[in-house]
C-alpha cells in the first residue's frame, strides 16, 4: 500500500493546534470532514475515540495511530498531523505524541485498514524519516516528505 494514494494534501495539518488527544483527533477529523470525505463526521469522531478508550494508540516514539471503524466513511481514510509542542496520548513509553496519523475505514473492509497500519509503522521505523516529519514547519513540507518517501 502506498499511503499518498489514501492521503490527500489537504488533509495534512502543521501544525496541529489541539493540546490535547480529544482535541487533535477533532482536529484531523474535522479536516477528514472539511473535503468532503465522510459520511458522517460525528460517528468517525466517535469510533476514534471508542478505540482510543480501549487502548492508547501512542505506539511510543511520539507517535501515535488514531484510527476507527464504522459506518461514517465509504472507503478508506486518512489524516496527518504535526504537533511541535507535544500532546499526552498516554503512550505506551510515556513520552508526548509529535506525529499524529488518524484512520478512519468502513466496518467490512479490515484489509486496507491492517495494510494502512503497517506501512505507517514501517515508515515510522526510519529515525531519520520521523525526524524530518516532526520538524516540518508546514503541511505542504510534510506531505512532499511522505511523497518522496512513498516513492523510493
């Protein structure tokens, strides 16, 4: 799976304004809304939540993997954000979230959700690929980042 073809430039945010979890994963959802590519807002909103509620999906790293599933979104969704400040995710490691990556998919289409999730985790692998994107001082800088790294 190559991520630029699920993540669209406008739905890149840098920074991310939210100082808190709740607030950031409006903010990204809002964005998801803002293009045009939800069903229904509220419900992808709470689905993220839900999830995050059972478990924090700060992996640790400063970043962390937002993500939900329900009836609120056709087909597969993505949303990315910076946060220079840092945000509480409750991660696993303890440290502030930078790198927020919000998902949002359909109930009975698990397989690009499961596939979405490991390449941002491989990606995230790379130190200096992490750093670049936590450092980003705009949007357009962050997505042309994931272009060039999605087309190596």
């Amino acid at each position: 799976m190559v991520l630029t073809q699920i993540l669209e430039p406008t739905c890149v945010k840098v920074p991310v304004e939210g100082t808190n979890k709740e607030t950031a994963i409006k903010e990204l959802v809002d964005l998801l809304d803002a293009e045009g590519l939800l069903i229904n807002r509220d419900q992808v909103y709470q689905a993220v939540l839900t999830r995050e509620s059972t478990k924090s999906t700060g992996i640790g790293f400063g970043i962390a993997i937002p993500h939900g599933k329900c009836s609120g979104v056709k087909e597969l969704v993505m949303a990315v954000g910076i946060s220079h400040q840092g945000i509480d995710f409750h991660s696993i490691d303890g440290k502030p979230v930078h790198i927020i990556v919000l998902l949002a998919s359909p109930i009975d289409r698990t397989g690009p959700h499961i596939q979405a999730l490991a390449r941002i985790s491989r990606l995230m692998l790379d130190e200096e690929f992490k750093n670049k994107l936590q450092n980003s001082q705009s949007s357009e800088e962050l997505f042309k980042l994931i272009s060039e790294k999605e087309a190596e």
